[in-house]
C-alpha cells in the first residue's frame, strides 16, 4: 500500500473515530465515574470491536451483516437494548443518596472493558461503515499484509482518540469538578444513552 493511500485510510478513520455517539457517552461515563484507567480501558476494548469489524469487512464476513437484514436488525436490537440498559444504570446511581464524588463502589475493569466491546461488537453500523470505506482500499488479490494494515489502521486510531479522550477528561481540575457534579453527570448520560438507543432502533 502506498503511503498516499494509506494517508487516505487513516484520515478516514480519525474523522470516522472523532464522531460523536454512544462509544463517546460510554467512555466519557467510565472515566468520570470509575477513573483514567477504567475509559482508557473502555476505548481500548471499543477498538478490539471496531478491529473485529474490520477484519470480517475486509475478509467478507462484513457484507454478510450489512446485507443480510434480519441479521443486521437483529444486532441493532441488542445494541438498543444495551444502550437502554446502561442509561438506566446511569439514571438508578444518579438516584443514590449516597453518591458523592470519589465516593461509592467502582465498577470493575472487567465491567468498563465489557462495556467498551459490547457498544463496538453491538454495532452493525459499522459493518456499513467498513464496507464503505474499504471498499476504496481492497482490491483482488490484495496482499494479506495489506489487509492487516486496513484492520490494524482502523484498530489503533480508535484506540489512540479514546485513549485520548480519557486522558483529557481526566485532567485533576476538570475531573474534579466533574465528580462533584456526579449526579448531574449520570443523570445526563443516562438521557443521552437512552435517546441514542431510540435513534439506533429506529430505521
């Protein structure tokens, strides 16, 4: 692949990755509720998704999803749910007398890094997505090496964006002021949450 072209794929990738939506609300809640490591974990886990995605774009197992419809409705339906379900979550802690900044039992790695993959792996939009994009990159008799670089490419930059979202809102000031406003930030994530999982059931 030559490097103009694989410029090309990574612009389309960070522009692809800095698009606001659920993975966002996702990451963003697990680093104000939970810390640093738990949204770095989150995004890192959404990239794993994003990256499996890729992979079955590339290899053919993507165009199955995208144009089978009953499959495709189908994993929209669980990612609604999941939304559903996670904004409840959001809304029933906000509900907590007890809730205070720094205060309150955690979630565990395994839940933020759960929560990062199932908001991907629920996601056939981006089945959609990488068809699309790919289809400007794969080429008959493609080298696998360069199948890799497509998968690793779209990979790594989700990872890196929501690494970086996680680094910057957890900055000590803003984290801070954050957490003391917890309750109003669950409450909002909640209500983004689900609204996003009305906008992803609906056609």
């Amino acid at each position: 692949m030559s490097l103009m072209l694989w410029l090309s794929l990574l612009l389309i990738c960070v522009l692809g990755a800095m698009s606001p939506g659920p993975s966002l609300a996702v990451v963003l809640r697990q680093t104000v509720s939970n810390g640093r490591g738990h949204g770095i974990l989150a995004g890192c886990s959404h990239a794993l998704g994003v990256g499996l995605w890729a992979a079955m774009t590339v290899w053919g197992l993507g165009v199955l999803v995208n144009e089978y419809q009953p499959l495709y409705q189908l994993i929209t339906w669980l990612g609604a749910g999941y939304l559903v379900w996670l904004g409840i979550n959001a809304l029933r802690l906000a509900a907590t007398p007890q809730l205070q900044a720094g205060q309150g039992a955690k979630e565990s790695y395994w839940q933020a890094a759960r929560s990062g993959a199932f908001i991907s792996l629920l996601n056939p939009k981006l089945a959609v997505f990488f068809t699309a994009l790919f289809s400007q990159f794969v080429t008959a008799g493609q080298t696998l090496s360069d199948q890799l670089i497509l998968v690793l490419t779209a990979t790594l930059v989700d990872g890196a964006w929501y690494t970086l979202v996680a680094l910057l809102f957890s900055q000590p000031r803003l984290l801070d002021w954050l957490r003391r406003h917890l309750k109003r930030v669950e409450q909002l994530t909640g209500v983004v949450l689900i609204g996003l999982a009305v906008r992803v059931a609906m056609p």
